[in-house]
C-alpha cells in the first residue's frame, strides 16, 4: 500500500505543476492549446524552456531553441 500511496501523490503533484503551467502560460499570453499541449510535454518528463527577448533577436533565439529536441505545437507531437 505504501508504495500505491506514493505513486497517488506524485501523480498529484506531477498533475498540480501541469496546471500550474497551464495558468503561467496563458497569464503570459500562450493560447490555451498549447498551454496544454506543453503541459502535457512536461508531465512526460520533458523540459520547458521560455524565452523573452527582443523582437530583433528573436529570429536568433528560436534557431538557438530549434538546435535542441524542439516540439512545435502545430505538429501535434509530444
């Protein structure tokens, strides 16, 4: 039973964080699809990275991003 216990309450926890992302995202203007489509990256284990930049850098900033394992919404992978 302990061990059930355990799994419960991180799969609560895990479950709280995606939600949290969800609000963080959205708050900051993320449409609510990809909020959750993110979400859902993260509670399988991947990592999120967000970046503000200038609107002059940003061409260089997602060529950056694009180099690592980057996931496009749009795609409709995770």
């Amino acid at each position: 039973m302990p061990a059930t216990a355990a799994g419960a309450a991180a799969g609560a926890v895990a479950g709280g964080a995606a939600g949290g992302i969800i609000v963080g995202l959205t708050s900051s203007g993320v449409p609510e699809r990809d909020a959750h489509f993110y979400a859902e990256g993260v509670r399988r284990g991947g990592t999120l990275v967000t970046a503000k930049v200038e609107d002059a850098l940003a061409p260089e900033a997602e060529a950056i991003l694009k180099r690592s394992n980057w996931v496009d919404p749009a795609e409709g992978r995770v």
